[in-house]
C-alpha cells in the first residue's frame, strides 16, 4: 500500500503541502511553521504525566495531518513520523524506556480511511527505536466528533470510551498525532491504568498551544 503510494507521487509533480508552490515537500517559506522542536505539556487528570510534542499546531500542520491521515499522501505522513521521532527521542532520553501505545481512530472513522493511522505511525516508531508497540486500546462506545467540542465537552464525550485488552508489565508511552484540550490521552491513561498499566509519558507530533 505504502509502495504504491509512493510511485503515485514519483509519477505527479511534487507541491508543497501547505501552499502547492512546485519543488518540495515543504518550501522556504511554509517551513518556518514547520521546524520540529521540543514541547512539554503535561495531561489534564491525575496522576498527570508529560506530553512531548515537535511541532506547534498551525494551518500548515492542518493540512499536514489531514494530508496524511484522509488523502493518504506519503510526503505528509512521513512529515509526521519524523516529527513524532523528534519528540519520542527526547521522551525516551528523559522518562527512560517503554513500549508503545497508539491512540485509536474510532472504528467507522478507521474503516472510512482502510487502517488506523497512528497504528503504522507506532509501529514505524518501534522498528526505529527497536522497542515494542501495542494496539491494545479500542473503543466500546460510540464518542460524537470532537472537532467542535470544547474541552469540558471533550472530556464528558469520551469518558469510559476506551478500553484495553490486556495487562503489560512496565511503562506505557501513548502515541498520537495531535493533542489539543488532552481528553483523548486521559482516557486512554484511564484505560491503561484500569488495566494496571503505568502511562510514563505521551508523544505527539503537533501540540496545540495553550494546550486548553
């Protein structure tokens, strides 16, 4: 699948992807929104833990995501795997070794696109960081779009939403492409910690700053 995107992309012009000006990924000018760095954030319920982002949420990282997460176009995805190693290596050398936990898309969302998307992202990850990355977070209920909620309606709408499979013996780091109010990582952390996994830490690439 990967492959064949690929050569798709070989065979048409490459634009950039935040104003489509012909010649690369990202040209000069866009690249200024676009320049990993290191963000510290910390979750919103108890017991909080740290949140490592590279890139600070802007229209560029919109269209980046979105690029990647519904068009499926390699350049964007590959914008953001670099972009969550950026933030993994710092995680990694600060809270120390763990395994990953990708954040899922909701199901009808996931079947709509073919895959879940930070699933590959993670598992890209392990291989990297020769660490292990597991998909033992699914939802059980059904949670309305999140797009125009605030942050208290984001909470109440994904209370209890997630739910993982098994026990795991040691640290947890959550995976995810965006954090914005950090609802969707508390539940995930309420979910691991019902299970008797420790949350050490979660990556994101974007962060949405304040984050709210």
């Amino acid at each position: 699948m990967k492959s064949l995107r690929a050569l798709q992309e070989l065979v048409f012009p490459v634009r950039c992807l935040g104003c489509s000006a012909l010649g690369l990924d990202i040209c000069s000018s866009c690249r200024k929104n676009w320049h990993p760095h290191i963000y510290r954030t910390w979750s919103t319920s108890a017991p909080h833990f740290p949140i490592y982002s590279a890139i600070s949420y802007s229209p560029l990282a919109g269209k980046i995501i979105l690029a990647a997460k519904e068009n499926g176009i390699l350049r964007a995805e590959n914008l953001i795997s670099d972009a969550l190693s950026h933030s993994l290596a710092i995680c990694m050398k600060e809270q120390g070794l763990g395994f990953l936990i990708p954040i899922p898309s909701r199901k009808s969302v996931a079947r709509a696109r073919g895959r879940q998307f930070i699933y590959d992202l993670s598992a890209g990850l392990a291989t990297e960081f020769k660490i292990s990355s597991f998909e033992i977070l699914s939802h059980v209920r059904k949670v309305k779009d999140q797009s125009t909620l605030d942050a208290h309606a984001r909470r109440i709408n994904l209370h209890g939403a997630l739910h993982a499979s098994k026990y795991l013996r040691g640290r947890a780091i959550l995976i995810d492409d965006l954090v914005t109010t950090g609802a969707t990582l508390a539940e995930a952390a309420r979910a691991l910690r019902a299970c008797g996994i420790e949350v050490a830490a979660a990556v994101t690439a974007c962060v949405a700053e304040p984050l709210r």
